[in-house]
C-alpha cells in the first residue's frame, strides 16, 4: 500500500511539474501575424471603400 501511495505522488508531481513548464511555454511564444497586402484603390472604379454598403 505503501509503495502505491508513493508512485501516486510521484505521478502526480510530475503531472504538475509538466503542467507548469508547458503553460510558461505557452506564455512565451511569441505571436506573429502577416502584413495585409495594400489595397489598390484605383483599380476599384469607384471612390467606395471596401467593405462599406453605402
């Protein structure tokens, strides 16, 4: 009984231990987005926006 309750500990540690190192990860990755591509507003044919309905 003993050797079973010290296993669970263990496991358990290690469990938390994972989970702690992977969400420090996670916090530090670093998110990157790409640069929209600029609109050619010239090639529209009328002075609307994209995107508007008016």
């Amino acid at each position: 009984m003993t050797v079973v309750m010290i296993i669970s500990v263990i496991i358990v540690f290690a469990v938390v231990l994972l989970a702690v190192l992977t969400t420090g990860k996670a916090y530090n990755y670093k998110h990157t987005i790409d640069e929209l591509p600029p609109i050619d507003e010239s090639s529209n044919g009328d002075s609307q926006k994209p995107g508007t309905d008016l």
